[in-house]
C-alpha cells in the first residue's frame, strides 16, 4: 500500500504540469479508443482535477456542482459529452478531432 501511495504522491506532482497532464490524458484517451475503457479515461480526469487543486476547485472553476462533479468522475460517470468539454476547460484542456491514418479509415467502411 505505501509503494501505491508514493506513485500517487508523484503522479500528482507531475500532473501539475500542464504539459505532463496533457499527455497523460492524451495516452489516457488513446486507450479507451482501444479498449473503451470509460472508467480508466474518467480515472485520469479525475487523478488531473486532483493535481491541480482538487474537485471543488474544479467546480468552482467550471461553476458544475462538486457533487455532480464526483458522481461524474466515478468509477460508474457516465458524463455527456458537454460535461466532458466541461471538465476538459476548467483543467485547461478541450477536445479535438484527429484523422485516422487512411489505412484505419477504409477499413472500417
């Protein structure tokens, strides 16, 4: 237990980092577009919401209520899409639209 506390410890600090906690949220979308793991992707929201100053502030910076903030970030969150954008800027992020390579894209028609 006090080896995952210290990963948690120094997670955290690194995802204060604006460029670290884009990019972990960036491996962390990557794989749920593999796997669809929702859990794991609202696992890193809510592990770069603590970083930075914790879901009330989160809330306050949003204007979400925090209640709804936790419910949305739990291992059950089912956020829509506009909570998710939400969320996204008041961690000073947002969403964006990537292409596939061609050879993904005519696989999948």
């Amino acid at each position: 237990m006090r080896k995952l506390r210290k990963f948690k410890e120094v997670l955290r600090e690194d995802l204060k980092n604006p460029l670290e906690a884009k990019a972990y949220l960036e491996v962390a979308l990557e794989n749920y577009e593999e796997d669809n793991d929702t859990e794991a992707f609202l696992m890193a929201l809510r592990d770069v919401a603590e970083a930075q100053g914790g879901i009330s502030k989160l809330a306050q910076r949003t204007h979400l209520n925090r209640q709804n903030l936790y419910r949305a970030l739990s291992n059950r969150g089912n956020p829509k899409l506009d909570t998710i954008g939400i969320i996204l800027h008041g961690l000073g992020f947002k969403l964006s639209i990537q292409t596939l390579n061609q050879s993904n894209v005519h696989a999948n028609h």
